[in-house]
C-alpha cells in the first residue's frame, strides 16, 4: 500500500505508525504492525511491548490466528478492545487469502490433464 505523501511527516515519532507513515507498511516488523494495530498500551506496558510479547509467545501472525482468544488474552494488556481489533484484522486477512484463491480457481481452472 503506498503512502500519500501529504500523509509522510518528518520528526521523531514515538509509536510505529510513524515508521509506517514515513517508511511505509513493508518496513515494519511484526511485532510494529501488531502495535499499530492495538494501538495504545497500559500505564505498565507500551502497545510496542504487548505487541512483542503477543509475537514472542505465539511466535508468528499464524500462531496467534491459531489461539483461542483466551489465550490472547492471558496476555496483560489485551482486554476486549485489543482483541477485537486483532481478530478483525484476522479476518479482514482471511478474507483476503479466500478472494485471492477464488480468483486464481476462476482464472485458471484445472485443465483434464490435472485431473
């Protein structure tokens, strides 16, 4: 996804939506997506450590789709917002990889040799 440039701003930014912002979305790590996407932290952890720490313990996006949102939410820090926002943005993705797969089905269907 490309960045308007209206929307780059120069000057340190503390949160990793200004990483994405001037350096764009492929320049984050996991961990910095997740922290945008949670947004804020609590007074005891910044979203950048709940993010890590959601990241360090399911070890990927896919570990973390895989969990119960229990499991999520044995994590200090994530209470009902921050799930809600994680699991839409799970679903957004899924949905996401089922257009792709429809569309290449539709796009090359198999042939009778691949039957």
């Amino acid at each position: 996804m490309a960045i308007p440039k209206k929307f780059t701003t120069e000057g340190n930014w503390r949160h990793p939506g200004g990483k994405l912002l001037r350096a764009g979305p492929e320049t984050l790590t996991e961990a910095e997506l997740l922290a945008v996407l949670i947004s804020s932290g609590t007074p005891q952890k910044s979203a950048e450590q709940i993010a890590s720490e959601l990241i360090n313990k399911f070890q990927s996006f896919r570990g973390m789709a895989d969990q119960d949102v229990k499991e999520l939410m044995k994590i200090k820090g994530v209470g009902q917002v921050k799930l809600c926002r994680i699991a839409a943005a799970f679903e957004i993705a899924r949905r996401i990889v089922n257009q792709v797969v429809e569309e290449i089905q539709r796009d090359h269907p198999p042939s009778e040799d691949n039957l």
